[in-house]
C-alpha cells in the first residue's frame, strides 16, 4: 500500500482510537455518577478523564513513532548511507526491499540509477580505450615511415614520396577519426535543448522514402518500402535529428554491402502507442554476439574492415541517443532478407 494512503489511514485510526473510547468512557462515567458522587468527586472524574486520554495519547504516540521509524527514518538512513557510498568502480549489492510503496519504489529508481551510473562508467573506459586503438593504429604506422626516412639515408626519390603520400593518407585519417569525434560530442550537448513539433507519422515515412529512394538508386542499389500509417497518427520529433537518424541507418547499408545488387527494405506500422520504423538490408549483416553492441560508442564489427570504409562506430550509438531523446527505444536484429534490421519506435501523440 502507497504511504499516501497509509498515513491518512494511520490518523484516521489513531483519531478514532482516543476519540472514540474517550467519549465512550466519559459518558459511562456521567450516567453511573451519582449527584452525590460528583458533588463530593467532581475532580476525581476530571482527573480519571484527563489521566485516560493522556495514557491513550501517549501510548498512541509511542506506537506511532516506532511505526514511523521503521517504515520511513529507517529506510530513508539506509539509502542516505548508500547514497554517501556511491562508488562508480566497485558496485556495491543493490538495495532490496519487497515494499510496493513510495520508499520501494525510491529503492528500485537508486538501484537503477547505480546500475547506469556503473554502465555509464564503463561506456565512457571502453569509448576512451576505442578511441585510444583508433588514434595509435594510423599513428604507429605514421611513426615507422618517419622512423625510415630519417634512417634509411639510400632511399630514392620514388620510395620516399610514397613514403610521405602513406604518412599524409594517415594523417588525413586521423583527423576524421578526430572530426567524428568532434561532431558526435556536438550532437549530444545539441540533443540537450532540441526543439519538436508534431509531425505525421505517415508523411514523415513517405518523405524520407522517397528522397532515399532517389538517393539509392544514384548507386544503382533498390529501396522496397511500404507501410500501414493512417492519417492523424502524429509523433513528436525534431525532423534534422530524426533525418539523421534515418542518413546513418542507409548508409550503413550502402556501406557495409558485399554484393552489386544491394536492396534495402523500409517498413513503417503502428503497434500499441508507438509508431515503428524498420529499416532492413540484404547485405553482410552481423554475427548474434554483435547484436547487442552495435549501439555501443566505438564499436566497429570488423577492424580492417572498417579502416577501408572509414567508419568509427559512432552512427549507430548517435542513433540510439537521438531516440532515446525522443522517449523512443531502438534494436538491431537479422533481417530475413539476410542482411542486418534496425527497427526503432516513437511514441505517438495522444
Ligand atoms: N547495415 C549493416 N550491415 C552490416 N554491418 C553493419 C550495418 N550497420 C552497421 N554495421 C556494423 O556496425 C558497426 C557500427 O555501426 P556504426 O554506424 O555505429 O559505425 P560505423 O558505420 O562504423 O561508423 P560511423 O557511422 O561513425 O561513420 C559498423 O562498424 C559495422 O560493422
Ligand atoms: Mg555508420
């Protein structure tokens, strides 16, 4: 039971407890006083009276105060103490309780904030430890070209211009690696203030479709799209963080295709009070243990496999941050036209 309803119900209870016996109690001792009684007592009953209620207030007091100590002091010391304890490198047991009132549910939201603390702790070793790998392949390789030219005193003019076009190739790459980075930290402090405005679901889908369509086919590749969004079924968006979602998702697909005839497939429903985009490939796809950390910041399937299309693993991690944003949720999972499925979904308005 809610404290909400526990504690009025807890007055109510103590209300009726001294009130009602008091009255009770009174008028047995008036209608069993005799006038001579009370001409010869009258402060006698006063004092019986006052004796009575002052038991029963005091003895409520006690039992009301044990009460609330247990169900609030207590339980608010224990997370006071918890919360002096946070620590985001080792997670201490979670915080149990089987109350289903306010205090558990303060319970299970601390449990969940150390739990993304500690999640957030490990994003952010693991993006450093990325960025780290992705800095230093281009810059050792830079290193040993340089570490040749000043050795390597015979070298000849043709060996030595490849040398320094090799070195310029990296550093180029370096300051993509270094530019994604730049843009996607920009995108998050953006994301903090974006503006929405209600948008059909149905014109978005049909917009975006038809301007990737067109888009696909420059490339010679194939958008098969279809939807069952009816009119007056609105979302509440920013459209440029909602487009770029949408750019990252096609151009992975376009990216990460082994073969000429690449086809991607578009799908838009509405399921419960959520609007579902779907976005499908035929293309390399990925393995199940990939799945679930393809939204992850830095994560790339396949190193040597990225350093040829450039990419840094951030497209997709950007993608679930701009949703989430939205109070919308993304996942990735094998599409049954073979390649890779992204589907995400956008609360509808009410
Ligand atoms: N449609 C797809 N088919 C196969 N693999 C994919 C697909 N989309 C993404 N991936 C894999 O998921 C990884 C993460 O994708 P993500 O878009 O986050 O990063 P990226 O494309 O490597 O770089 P960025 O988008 O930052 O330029 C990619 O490196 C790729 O290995
Ligand atoms: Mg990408």
């Amino acid at each position: 039971m809610k404290l909400k309803i526990k504690l009025p119900l807890l007055f109510l209870l103590v209300f009726v407890l001294i009130i009602f016996p008091g009255t009770l109690f009174i008028k047995t001792l008036i209608t069993t006083a005799t006038p001579k009684s009370l001409r010869i007592f009258p402060s006698l009953l006063h004092f019986e009276v006052i004796f009575y209620l002052l038991f029963l207030t005091g003895l409520v007091f006690v039992i009301l105060a044990i009460y609330l100590h247990f169900t609030i002091t207590k339980p608010l010391q224990l997370l006071n103490t918890r919360l002096n304890g946070v620590n985001i490198r080792r997670p201490i047991s979670s915080l149990s309780s089987r109350r289903k009132d306010e205090i558990g549910e303060l319970y299970n939201h601390f449990n969940d904030m150390e739990d993304r603390l500690h999640r957030a702790h490990k994003e952010q070793i693991g993006m450093i430890a990325a960025m780290a790998h992705d800095l230093k392949t281009p810059l050792t390789t830079i290193n040993g070209f340089v570490e040749l030219l000043a050795m390597q005193k015979n070298l000849s003019e043709r060996e030595k211009q490849e040398f320094y076009e090799l070195i310029l190739k990296k550093t180029k790459h370096i300051a993509e690696l270094i530019n994604a980075f730049s843009s996607f930290t920009k995108d998050e402090l953006e994301l903090e203030a974006i503006n929405m405005k209600s948008y059909e679901a149905r014109k978005l889908f049909e917009n975006i479709a038809a301007e990737y369509e067109i888009e696909l086919s420059g490339f010679n590749f194939e958008l098969d799209w279809n939807h069952t969004f009816t009119a007056n079924q609105h979302i509440l968006i920013n459209e440029h963080m909602i487009r770029r979602v949408f750019g990252n998702l096609f151009s992975n697909a376009v990216r990460y295709v082994d073969k000429r005839d690449l086809k991607v497939y578009m799908s838009g429903y509405v399921q419960g009070n959520n609007a579902y985009f779907l976005v499908e490939d035929n293309g390399l796809g990925v393995l199940d243990k990939e799945l679930p950390l393809l939204f992850l910041k830095f994560f790339t399937v396949d190193k040597s496999r990225q350093n040829k299309s450039g990419g840094m693993g951030l497209g997709l991690a950007s993608c679930k941050s701009i949703i989430e944003h939205h109070g919308g949720g993304i996942d990735a999972f094998h599409s049954s036209y073979g390649g890779l499925g992204i589907r995400f979904y956008l609360p509808l308005m009410k």
